[in-house]
C-alpha cells in the first residue's frame, strides 16, 4: 500500500497485489471473520470478485439460464461491432 495514501482516497495496486488482496478477504470469510473482509474491500477498494462474474454464478445457482444466455448474447455481438 502507498504510504502517502491519506484517508478516505484508495491506494493503487498492481494486478498481482490486487489478487494478494483477493486472497486475503477469502481466507478472512472462511474464517468467519466477514466483517473484516468488507472492510479490507471497503478501504481498499478491491473486490472479492467482479461485478459480471457475481451476476454470472447468481444466474447459474439460481437456475435463471434465460437471463445468463440473453447477456451472453448482449455481450457477444456488443464486441463484435
């Protein structure tokens, strides 16, 4: 983290300090400690997991394939143009 980061602004970090991040907040959530996982989240601004991929497994645990296979489609010809 930077050392000069004040308070309230988030530090930058590179990709592989990112997933360091990521790794840290999932271990804290197996080990119960969920509170303190969001806040690491929260003050560092790095996500357990992207927003488009939390949509992506809810589709699929909750069974809504119509929703999963109309992004996919959305997404798909959005690239192509």
């Amino acid at each position: 983290m930077d050392s000069g980061s004040q308070a309230g602004q988030q530090p930058g970090f590179s990709k592989g300090n990112k997933e360091i991040v990521r790794m840290i907040e999932q271990y804290l959530r197996d080990q119960g400690l969920e509170d303190v996982a969001q806040s690491i989240e929260k003050r560092t601004g790095v996500s357990q997991e992207d927003g488009s991929i939390k949509d992506f497994r809810d589709c699929i645990t909750t069974g809504n394939f119509k929703k999963l296979f109309h992004r996919e489609r959305v997404e798909v010809q959005s690239s192509e143009k």
